[in-house]
C-alpha cells in the first residue's frame, strides 16, 4: 500500500490541539516528518507521534 506521506516534510501551525494536532499526528504515523507549532505548549508538549 503507498503511503501519502511517506517521505513529506509538513509544517503544522496550531499544532498543540484538535485539527492541527489530529492532522500532525496522522502525518507522523505515515512516516512524515512533521514540525509543529501551537500556543499551548501543554498540549503538545509530547509532539505528535506521542
């Protein structure tokens, strides 16, 4: 199965939760890479992948 994001780089503004953090999340587990931003450092204090 090809993998939409397999070799992508993406960066994420609102990162730390809900859309941005769902979509973050979905491309790291498909083996992009993802740098993400948010104003709650809280909530993604353990990044996308976690």
């Amino acid at each position: 199965m090809s993998n939409a994001f397999h070799h992508k780089v993406a960066v994420m503004t609102g990162g730390s939760a809900g859309i941005g953090h769902a979509t973050a999340r979905k491309i790291a587990k498909g083996s992009g890479t993802v740098y993400s931003t948010g104003r709650n450092q809280d909530g993604g204090g353990r990044g996308p992948a976690g």
